[in-house]
C-alpha cells in the first residue's frame, strides 16, 4: 500500500515503529486532501404520505447527487421507494395481513432473510438491514385484517440492527397516525 507523502519526516530521525502505524492510519482516515462523497441530497421527512425519522433513516442512505421517493402502491398494501443516484436502496411497505397473526409470520414471508432479533414481545422483527413492525389499534373490522410496517434497505450498505431497530419503531409509531390505519380502523 503507497500512502501519499503528506508528512515530512527528517531525513536520518528515526521513526517508531508506533508512530508510523499511527502517522498511516491518520493519512488514510483523513485522506490527506482526497476526495471525501457527500450527500448533495435531503433526507426525506416523508415517504408517499407518512412521517419518517430523517435521523434514523440517514445512516442507510448513500452519498450521493438525487435522491427520488416513488409511490409503489397496490390495493392493501402502501409501498414506497427511496433510490438514491438511479439505485433503489430503501423500500417501506404498510401491508394489511389477516388478523391474528404475527410480525414473525410476516417477516417470514417478506423479507430477504431472516431477521435474527426481535424486540417487545415479538412486535418487531429486525435485522441489520430490514425490520418489521405490527401496529397497534389499526383493525379493519370489515376484512378482519391489521396493518404491518416493513422497512428493507437491500440497496444500502450500511448494516446496523440497533439503527434498524428504532426506524421501524418510529416508523410503525408513525404509521399508527396515519390515514391508513385510521381508514381500515373505520371499514
């Protein structure tokens, strides 16, 4: 590995071994004037209609130039998708699913492996890249169905279960006050 010569060391003055591994890794984690990618782009504080954390979804989105939320819904279920530079990196889903089952019977069925953590009592299923929460009090009498949230952030390559974790239980705490769980809560 060749670091760029950014540190002047005096010819014929020895050099701890100590000192050069230390004077190395400042060089490669400040870059010494390289090019460090920004995010030229705002975190969204909604997608397709519902409130989303801005803080807590910002780890799992990239550097980058546009980022485009797109509206991926289908009748029962509300999709949304965030690509980030043409690359889609995160999807949420609010999902109606016969009532009576669980976020882990959810979770088997949607998502791209299996979330290996699971937090109040079952009612999120998480991993270091996607979740999936069971709201409360969003009941459709009519179709006897309850309203799930489900966030994956397939396209990003951060991976953070405790991260995870609190954006889709702010995410589900937020789709609790939406118009969509309101509306089935009134079939």
């Amino acid at each position: 590995m060749k670091l760029m010569n950014c540190r002047r060391v005096t010819p014929g003055r020895p050099i701890s071994f100590s000192a050069a591994v230390l004077t190395a890794l400042t060089l490669l984690l400040t870059g010494c004037g390289g090019e460090e990618k920004n995010r030229d782009y705002a975190i969204p504080h909604t997608l397709c209609g519902t409130a989303v954390d801005s803080e807590a979804l910002a780890p799992f989105l990239p550097a980058g130039q546009k980022i485009t939320v797109k509206d991926r819904s289908y009748p029962g279920t509300k999709g949304c998708q965030v690509i980030v530079d043409g690359v889609l990196i995160v999807t949420t889903v609010q999902m109606w699913v016969e009532e009576g089952k669980t976020t882990a019977f959810v979770a088997a069925r949607q998502s791209f492996d299996t979330p290996d953590r699971s937090a109040d009592s079952g009612r999120f299923q998480y991993s270091g890249h996607e979740a999936f929460g069971k709201t409360r009090g969003c009941l459709d009498t009519k179709y006897k169905q309850e309203l799930y949230a489900v966030i994956q952030a397939s396209g990003s390559k951060h991976r953070d279960p405790e991260a995870m974790k609190h954006l889709i239980v702010s995410f589900t705490k937020e789709v609790e006050e939406s118009d969509e769980c309101r509306t089935g809560a009134t079939r």
